[in-house]
C-alpha cells in the first residue's frame, strides 16, 4: 500500500514539473477564459485541426515558421497572454532565430584595374610607330634639283590677255562654289529631336484591418517590407515595377497603386494567403 502511495506521489511531482509552453500555455489559458475553441478558429481565419495543432505546438502544420509565429501572437491577444513569453517559448521549441525586419542589400566588391598590360601596350606601339618612321626615312632618296633654261618675259599684251582668263576663270570658279552651296543648302535634312521618357516609381499603400505578414520586393530586387502588418497600420511605399507580392492573409489588406484601389484576384489566391506580381499601375 505504501509502495503505491509512493508511486503516485512522483507521478504527481512529474505532472506538476510539465510546464505548458507556447501552444500550450495558449490552450490553457483560452480554457481559463472559458472561450470556446470555435471562437478561436473564427479569430484567425483557420482550420479546426490547425488550431488544435497550433495549441499542441505542432507548428509543421502551419507552413512556414513566419505563418505560425504571426498566429501565435494573435492567439495571445485573443486570450490576453504575454506575447514575449510565448515567443521565447516558441524559439525554445523550435531551436531557431527570428529573421530582421529587414535585409540590407550587398555592396558590389570594388575591382582594381592593372596598369601594366596597357602600360605594356603603349609602349609596344609607341616602339614599332619609331621603327616604322626611321625605315621609312631610311629608304627615301635626295631629291636632285631640276636644271633648265630660263624661259623669256611675256610681252605686256600677253599678260594682259592672260589676266583676263585668269580673272574669268577666277569668277567662275566662285560663281560655281556658290551654286553648290545654295545646292547644299536646300538638300540639308532636318535634325530629329528624340526625347527620353522619364522614368518614375510608382507608389504602394498598404492599410491594414487586421494582422497579415507581408513581403514586397521591386523589379531591382529591394526589399521594401518584410514585417507582420499591425491591425489598424498603414505603409506607403515606392518602388520601380514589377512588384512581388506575398500577404499571410490578403483579407485584412488594402492596396492602393498610385492612389487607386487594386482587388487582388481570385487566380492569385490560396486560400487566405496571396501570391502576386504587379507589373504596371
């Protein structure tokens, strides 16, 4: 009789050692509110089993890390229980580290650039240009001067006549330089003017009617936000397009792209979770 006395009493040390954790401590005190688990599974949009496995802190049912710890903090809103603890729980649990709320992106490593080969180059060419003239001036032969005779004065009439032709020839000669100037005036095209289109960002707002993890990333591959949206939050943005999109759960999400209303469609939707491109406003 001792014996059995003995044994239940270790049995009831080693229940009350069991600390519930996370999920648990979650369950526990939604039992203490007396909130029915239906109200729960209304609250955040899910699955009955999926609750069920949230509070058993069987997370793998959820997808990924970032969908359970966003449901865990609304369940510890609904049931008014610390949010830290239940995260330190959480991270205990499952042996990981919280992402940032946000990625710097990589600096591009600075190349040097080698002198030598082109300092080696230059040189090169600068030697064979050398060679090329003293060769060339090597082979030229003196030129020898070019003796004759003396040809006599032109009378005063003949220069007179060749002044003449020389003076006509000369008029012509202008009056043929003008023609093709005016030619070449009227051929001339128009110069064409292209203009360059501005580029501009477009702009993103996000209003937030209940809690919803966001990603959204930019055509130049930037992180623009990478948090869990706040109930009654709003987030501007901007960015160059196209835009990849993921909401946790696109029903408490607004969108407006450059001031007008986007409705995500029903193609983009898996269930509460919604995976889009943007490519234009």
């Amino acid at each position: 009789m001792s014996n059995k006395t003995e044994n239940d009493d270790k049995k009831k040390d080693a229940d009350e050692s069991v600390v519930p954790m996370a999920g648990e401590r979650l369950a526990g005190a939604r039992r203490d509110s007396q909130i029915a688990l239906i109200d729960i599974v209304k609250e955040l949009h899910l699955d009955e089993h999926k609750v069920r496995a949230l509070e058993c802190n069987n997370f793998d049912v959820l997808g990924a890390p970032v969908f359970a710890k966003g449901y865990l903090r609304k369940y510890a809103q609904l049931v008014k229980v610390n949010e830290t603890e239940v995260m330190a729980d959480y991270y205990q649990l499952t042996r990981t580290i919280s992402p940032p709320s946000f990625i710097m992106s990589r600096s591009k490593p600075y190349r040097t650039i080698s002198l030598g080969p082109w300092i080696f180059a230059i040189v090169v060419i600068a030697v064979a240009a050398i060679a090329y003239w003293w060769f060339k001036n090597l082979d030229m032969e003196p030129v020898q001067p070019v003796i004759g005779e003396v040809a006599p004065l032109p009378t005063i009439d003949k220069l007179e006549v060749e002044l003449n032709l020389s003076t006509k020839s000369h008029d012509d000669s202008i009056s043929a330089l003008e023609d093709k100037r005016k030619v070449a005036t009227v051929t001339e095209l128009p110069i064409e003017i292209v203009s360059i289109p501005d580029v501009s960002e477009t702009q993103l707002s996000i209003t937030y009617s209940g809690d919803c993890w966001t990603e959204i990333s930019d055509a130049n591959g930037h992180r623009l936000f990478f948090d869990l949206g706040k109930s009654g939050r709003t987030v501007n943005l901007s960015g160059v397009a196209p835009f990849n999109i993921l909401f946790g759960d696109a029903a408490n999400v607004i969108l407006l792209i450059n001031g007008s209303r986007f409705d995500i469609p029903a193609e983009d939707l898996r269930g509460r979770t919604a995976r889009l491109t943007i490519i234009a406003p």
